[in-house]
C-alpha cells in the first residue's frame, strides 16, 4: 500500500498518462475566489444566452467542497482530441472535437478508471468523476493546477500543445501535493479577437456566448437570429475559429485515442451531402458523435441557415 502523499501524487499522475491524459494538475479543493466575481459580471451580463442551466449551483460552481463530500483534492486531466485528417474543405464545417465518438462517455470511462486504480492502490477514496456536464469551472482549475493559461479566447491553453483537448476532473477526500498556476503567454496577440466571425469575443479574456457561433448552433433551441445571416463561414456545428488561428496551436499534435479517430464518412461529405442528409444518414453517420446533440432538425436549421 502507498503510504505518503508524495507518492500518492506521484502514482496518480502516472496513472492518468497510462490512461491516455495528456496531461494531469492537482489543486486544493476550496472556494474559487477570483472566479467568483468573474462568474457574477459575466451572468449579469447575460452573456449566458439561453444556457439558463448556467445560473443554476451558482455556490458549487465556486466551491467542489459542496458538490463532493469532505473534498480535498481536484484532479485535472487533459484529454488531446486534435484530429489527424480534416474534412473535406468544400464542405460545411463540423468542429474538431466532433470528429469521432461522444467525448463524455470516452472520459468518464477513464475516469472511473482512475479512480478505482486510486482505491486499489491507495485505499478508501471516495470522489466523483466530472466532465463538462456538471456545475464546475474546468478551466479555472485546469488553469489553477499548472495546466495551462486561460486565453483571451476564454480556452485554456499550453505552450507545448495548445487548446485542442478536453477538460475532466476527478475530485476526492484525499490529501496531495498541489501544483501552482502556470503565467499567461497570450502578450499582445489578438488574433482570436480579431478572427472572431461574430464578434462574440467583447473584450479580452470574455467571450459573450450569447454570440459564438457554438451557441447558436448547438445550445440555442429556437431560430438563429436573421441578423447572423452570413456570418457563420460555413460552420454548422461548433466553431474552431479562436482556436485555428491561435499561435500556440501551431504545437497541436496528432491525438491517440482511437474512439476520437474521425469518421470517414463525415470527414468525405460534400456540401450536397449535407443539404441532402436524411434523419436515417444523420441516425447511421452520429450514432455514437456530439453531432447528435444538435438533433436531425437542429442541423437541418443550421444548414438551412447557411444556404
């Protein structure tokens, strides 16, 4: 049995990239003092849209000691997702991190993994897997725990790989060795501002998702307002604007999780294909993809509204 928090820490983190993270941090469960007021301007500000759901746990979003009984520790996991093929460049465009299978069932199943390697090892653990889906600021504590830099586009992201990847957390009633946060290296670059189809990135560091184009193509359940018409450069699920632009993504490299590999199908349509796609193509081709969060009727509007 391992018996002291060095080596706790060291054995965790060792686990993480035999699962296939890219990378691991750990931070001291606690209150998110500096993201709080942040949190706060920014739903003020309704730059939340019609993500209502992001008003809900507004404590436990600050706070994994509400959501994880007697919490000591966060683990952050990076998981790389940069595909090694692209779509056809004729066709609409599809973000990268719908490439291939539903990252959430990929994560949580690395997750769970880690976490009961932890309990087989170290002993009685208790702790939650979290990935995306549940009231925690993922970049404040990937961000918080070395990981990377919270850019002016809002992502985080890192000097050897840049943004393309997901952030999990593991959060459990265990001790570590924590790590600090790492600088900023954004400097005077403004090219996700800049780049930004729809302006939606209002000032340095605060994104109005209320604008992206993700927001209105995924999250927004009504019609796209007129006063977008033209300006989504061919995006119908998602957005890798900020990203593809931004000079760090330079280092991206290839990921190697063969449940994200991209399906074929996807990458080879046309924009016909497209405009043509049946709810019986579109139940085949994203069987297991995020594409299917849109649903049939939510891609068809968004490719209507591109046409």
């Amino acid at each position: 049995m391992i018996q002291n928090k060095s080596t706790y820490t060291e054995f965790i983190k060792s686990e993480a990239i035999r699962l296939g993270f890219l990378s691991c941090g750990i931070s001291k469960a606690g209150f998110l003092e500096e993201d709080a007021p942040r949190l706060e301007n920014w739903l003020k500000n309704n730059n939340n849209g019609q993500m209502s759901y992001m008003e809900n746990h507004f404590d436990k979003r600050l706070n994994p000691t509400l959501l994880v009984e007697d919490a000591k520790s966060v683990i952050s996991l990076l998981l790389n997702y940069y595909p090694e093929e692209h779509q056809n460049p004729e066709a609409f465009k599809i973000s990268k991190y719908a490439y291939g299978e539903d990252y959430h069932f990929v994560i949580k199943e690395k997750l769970k993994e880690l976490l009961f390697s932890i309990q087989s090892t170290i002993g009685d653990v208790s702790g939650r897997a979290f990935v995306d889906s549940a009231p925690v600021l993922d970049r404040a504590w990937a961000s918080k725990s070395g990981l990377g830099w919270i850019g002016k586009n809002s992502n985080l992201i890192t000097q050897k790989v840049g943004s393309f990847y997901f952030i999990a957390e593991l959060i459990i009633d265990l001790d570590l060795e924590y790590d600090n946060a790492t600088t900023d290296h954004c400097g005077n670059c403004t090219a996700c501002i800049d780049s930004c189809p729809t302006e939606a990135i209002v000032a340095p560091y605060v994104v109005d998702g209320s604008k992206c184009i993700s927001y209105f193509t995924i999250e927004l359940k009504e019609n796209i307002p007129i006063e977008m018409k033209g300006k989504f450069n061919d995006w119908a699920f998602g957005c890798d604007v900020c990203q593809d632009v931004c000079p760090w993504n330079k280092f991206s490299k290839k990921h190697s999780e063969p449940l994200f590999t991209a399906n074929s199908e996807l990458l080879s349509m046309s924009k016909k294909d497209w405009i043509e796609i049946t709810e019986e193509t579109f139940k085949t081709v994203f069987k297991k993809s995020p594409i299917k969060r849109a649903k049939f009727l939510g891609l068809k509007r968004n490719i209507d509204f591109l046409q």
